[in-house]
C-alpha cells in the first residue's frame, strides 16, 4: 500500500507508465508489480502480464533466474560487505581481464 504522502511512479524514466503508455491516467492500468519470474509480472492486484518493457537487467535472464538467486543468496550468506575486498572481488577481475582485452583497469 502506498501512502498518500509517497507520490507513485519511479526515479527511473523507463519505468514510469507515461514512458510507454502517455499520460492518460486510466486507473485500470497497472501501477505497481507485486513480484516478478522469467518473462512474466504481477501488478498488485494479482494479475499477470508478458512483460515486454523489460525491466532494468531483466533483458538477459529473465527475472527471478534461479542461478543468479541462487549466486545472490550465496553472496548474503557469506557477508561478502566488510571493511575490505572480498576474495571473489580479484578473482573477477582477473576473468574480466583475461576476456576483455583492454579492460586493464577493473
């Protein structure tokens, strides 16, 4: 639920319902995505839609990838936020370089 003092939309242009739709205020249209899993989005009133607007990252994987759930919640588990770099952090980095050429400075 939103509150009356929080105006709906998104700081994200592409996200806000003008963006693709104008600004013709049907109320009928969905506001506000209550979850979402590969091509498909429920608004908050429980229906479900194709998504073809794609939300941001959505493009590659989908939404709700079960290996990138998975890496996330592998990541959390392992507190991998602290006062230093985390060990995957220079791993990474290194495969970056390694496929990149020109990508020096990761």
């Amino acid at each position: 639920m939103t509150s009356p003092d929080i105006p709906g939309g998104t700081s994200t242009g592409s996200k806000r319902v003008a963006a693709f739709l104008g600004d013709h205020g049907d109320p009928e249209f969905p506001t506000r995505m209550r979850r979402s899993e590969g091509a498909r989005v429920w608004d908050d009133r429980g229906r479900s839609y194709l998504d073809f607007i794609m939300g941001l990252g959505a493009v590659t994987l989908g939404y709700g990838h079960p290996a990138v759930a998975a890496a996330a919640a592998t990541a959390i588990d392992d507190g991998v936020t602290g006062p230093i770099p985390p060990e995957d952090e220079g791993a990474l980095a290194e495969l970056l370089v390694e496929l990149f050429p020109g990508m020096e400075q990761v």
